[in-house]
C-alpha cells in the first residue's frame, strides 16, 4: 500500500494554522510498520517512488511539497539513490572534516544547501545529511549510520518545517532542532518560513551557537 501526501509544511502560507500540517509528519512516524518518506526533489521522488514499489513488508507514505522545488545538482552533491538507505551525505564539508552537521529533509535540504554556504564560507566545515526516510535509515548498520552521523561531531542542527518530536535521536545532548511546535500565522508561504527562522541566516546563527557551545568554535 502506497499513500501519497502533498501540501507537507507550513510554508503552504495564507490559510493559516488549520492548512499548516506541523504535527503530521510526527504522526505519521509514530504509526507501527508506516515507512514515511519526504524526498528533497524530484530525483529523490523518483527514488522514493521506486522503493514504495519493491516494498513488500508494509506501507510506504511518500510525503511531498506543495511548493516548487529545483532539482539538486547531482554533479555537485551525492546521488539521489542515497534515498534508499533513509539518509545520506548528500554535501560533504569541504576544507577539512566536519565541525558541523545540518540534517534536514524535503524542502528544508535547499535551506541546509544555502546555510552551509554561508558556514563554509565562515572558515566552518560542514556536512549536510539527507534524511528523508527515520524508518529505512534506522534499518540500516550502526558503521553506515556512524558514517552519516559521526558519534563524535555532536554539532549537529536538524531542520524541518514541522514538530521537533523525534529528532532528538539525530542531534543527540549536544545537538539543536529547528522545527515548529506551535501552529503557526497567515501569511504567504516565504514569510510565514522567515518568521519561523527558516532562512540561512538563523540556520547560520544556530549552528555557530552549537559550535560555541561545544567549543568548537575557532
């Protein structure tokens, strides 16, 4: 069984908290034996499409955006394949290992993509996961999941347009989450995000705040 859901975020804008699905995705991920899926573009669509198809041990939610989303330059960043395995590093930290993680899914990845510009070109390595699937990246072996999220780098920023409600797992003590836990305003859907903190400014902000406060800062 294959159930399709659209319009994933807050930032569908102007009809206000009723059409702003912040708790349903966390929904979604709580019900037993559900594989959820948010794909960041259309080739992660495509990927995700392909697994709901050779599923055969239960349901598959694919969970898309109702904004119009640019197809992620595969030349520059990891193959959408990576979909498969739940999350992977889609843009790996240049100039040196690490310092910093954002992890994000569906919309949110061109936010990581664009925050991470600004960080890279702050002096910051720094890593962004895809993570469209909890469910089949959890199903994975602990070395491909410490690969993706190394124990040690416990600057880690998740970021989701909806409830925070389980990404502790992903960030860990040392770790923050940019997400919603409130319905939120009417607006069109850009403002509604940049009142959020959705930009890369804040994302920028918040992870020079985890890197201050783990010390890694300089």
């Amino acid at each position: 069984m294959i159930y399709i859901f659209t319009h994933d975020s807050i930032a569908v804008g102007e009809d206000g908290p009723t059409h702003q699905p912040v708790e349903q995705l966390a929904s979604l991920r709580a019900m037993p034996g559900l594989t959820v899926i948010r794909p960041a573009d259309g080739n992660e669509t495509a990927v995700a499409w392909q697994v709901a198809l050779e599923r055969r041990d239960g349901p598959t939610t694919l969970v898309l955006s109702r904004q119009s989303l640019p197809i992620l330059d595969r030349s520059l960043l990891a193959p959408a394949e990576g979909v498969r395995r739940g999350g992977y590093i889609l843009a790996e930290a240049a100039g040196g290992k690490p310092r910093l993680i954002l992890i994000a899914s569906g919309s949110e990845i061109h936010l990581a993509l664009a925050a991470r510009e600004e960080l890279q070109g702050d002096g910051i390595p720094t890593r962004v996961v895809s993570l469209p699937s909890w469910e089949l990246f959890d199903s994975q072996p602990t070395h491909y999941r410490d690969e993706v999220l190394p124990p040690a780098i416990t600057a880690r920023l998740a970021i989701e347009a909806g409830s925070s409600q389980g990404w502790h797992r992903y960030v860990g003590d040392g770790g923050d989450i940019l997400g919603v836990d409130a319905f939120g305003a009417s607006a069109p859907g850009a403002e509604v995000m940049e009142s959020f903190g959705f930009t890369p400014a804040n994302v920028r902000k918040r992870g020079m705040a985890l890197l201050e406060r783990s010390g890694e800062n300089g």
